[in-house]
C-alpha cells in the first residue's frame, strides 16, 4: 500500500468513526519536514492515524483578555489568536501542538516573516501544514490575521 493510499483510507476510517460515533484510536504527528518549510514555519505534511479531529473555525483578536485594544498591533493580534485557539481546543481535550492544518490570513505581506518567528516560538521544530494567504481586508477591519485550521487529539 502506498503511503498516500495509507493516508486517504486513515482518513476515510476516521471520517466514519466520526459520523457513526465509533471509538476511533488516534496517533499523530509524523511531520514531513523540508529544508525551505522548516524555514518559513510549516511541514510539508502531517501524518495521524485515526482519531478525533477538531475542525477550528477562524480566529481573529483585535483586543487582549484585559480587553485592551490590539488594533495597528500584529504581534500582539498572532499571539492573542494562538491564545484563544488553544482555549478552543482545551474545550476538548486537545492543546495547539495537536493542530496539524493551518490557513493563515494576513492583511500585510511584510508580517509574514514575523509570524514565521512566532510561529517557531509556539510550535518549536514540529510545524503544523499551512497556507499564508494576503489578503486585502478581514471581516473585523482592526483585524490583521485571521487563522482557521485543524486539530487531531490523542497525540503521542
């Protein structure tokens, strides 16, 4: 079996535990590294097997948990959404280290080399796959990142 052949039925498997409500094992995080993901943040792919996935809807922070504004601030903005993707996983028993998907909206190009460093921050060596994306505007104007993505809980 090849290894995409593996990945599509894992997917599949996991897939209908989750649509017939079956205890479905999960092990995951195999990355799939390169010389120039690993540069700018991301791993070429993840592997799982089985489990629970959590799809994350996307996230922007235009104001800190104090309620203090973060407009015109993007690090504090990239910061404050892995802070609030974590507490959405923590609702399920998961934590950031289980993302293994990203897509990442920007409003600004010339951030992207700063989130990469954050990002490297957050994840250490193990990346989750990701898309950057620039974008014009977000639905939130103050917004300058907006990141959606997906979790498998139960990794090693």
């Amino acid at each position: 079996m090849t290894s995409s052949a593996f990945s599509r039925m894992a997917i599949a498997m996991a897939a209908a535990a989750v649509v017939f409500g079956l205890p479905a094992t999960l092990q995951a995080n195999d990355y799939v590294k390169g010389d120039r993901p690993q540069q700018r943040g991301y791993s070429l792919a993840v592997v799982t097997n089985g489990g629970k996935i959590v799809w994350l809807a996307g996230q922007t922070a235009v104001v800190d948990d104090s309620g203090k504004s973060l407009a015109g601030d993007f690090e504090g903005q990239v910061r404050q959404v892995f802070r609030l993707l974590n507490a959405t996983l923590a609702k399920t028993g998961g934590k950031l280290s289980d993302m293994v998907q990203m897509t990442v909206f920007i409003t600004d190009v010339r951030n992207g080399d700063r989130l990469t460093e954050i990002r490297r921050e957050i994840f250490g060596d193990n990346f989750p796959g990701s898309a950057l994306i620039t974008i014009t505007a977000l639905a939130v104007p103050e917004a300058k990142i907006e990141i959606q993505g997906f979790a498998v809980i139960g990794s090693k």
